[in-house]
C-alpha cells in the first residue's frame, strides 16, 4: 500500500498578478503576487499584512534586529484586479482560439496574460 495522493486545487492566482485584498487588517490593498504556497493555500502579497520579525546578526543583517516584512495571506481573501475595469473580479478559464485554455476576467471578459 502506498501514500494516498491528495488533490491540490487548482488555484487561479499567480505570481505577478496584481491582487486586492479584500479581508483582514490590510483590506483594500492592492499589490503584486509575491509568491504562491499551493500547500497551504496562502499568498504573499507586496505591501499587504507587514510583520515585524526579530532576527539575529547574519550575513545579510549584521547588526539583527527587527525587520518588517510580508506575511502570507489565505487565497481567500485576496482578488484579482481586472485590467480593464481595476476593480476586483473573479476569474475563470475559456478556451482561445488556438485551443488554449487562458484565465479570463470575469467583470470584463478580457484575457489575463
């Protein structure tokens, strides 16, 4: 018997998009897509959910100290920003002509590259 394999969902937020967050202390906020954690379903978003992290003297920071940086986000609480309209909007998956399937907004029916 091996490992029974779950399914991660497929999750419609990238790296390089430009988000809002929508709940939390840092509602309203629109920034870009840090980075994606499929596992844990969480984003890191520029600007959004600052942390204050104590660190020791290291290479990078000889002095230590506190530095402020983002924390991750749940998925669920941030969307994506139309191109066209830059309001926040859902996205879903259509295929092109090429017979591609490409995210597109769901507000204006434009193509997300």
């Amino acid at each position: 018997m091996g490992k029974i394999q779950i399914a991660q969902p497929k999750l419609k937020i990238r790296k390089g998009d430009l988000v809002q967050v929508i709940a939390g202390n840092s509602k309203g906020i629109q920034g870009k897509v840090l980075e994606v954690n499929v596992k844990t379903s969480r984003v890191t978003v520029e600007g959004a959910s600052i942390v204050s992290k104590h660190t020791k003297p290291n290479a990078t920071n000889p002095n230590g100290g506190i530095v402020k940086q983002e924390a991750p986000i749940h998925i669920s609480n941030v969307a994506f920003v139309d191109p066209k309209s830059g309001k926040p909007t859902r996205i879903g998956r259509v295929r092109n002509s090429e017979d591609k399937l490409v995210r597109v907004a769901k507000k204006s029916g434009e193509e997300i590259k």
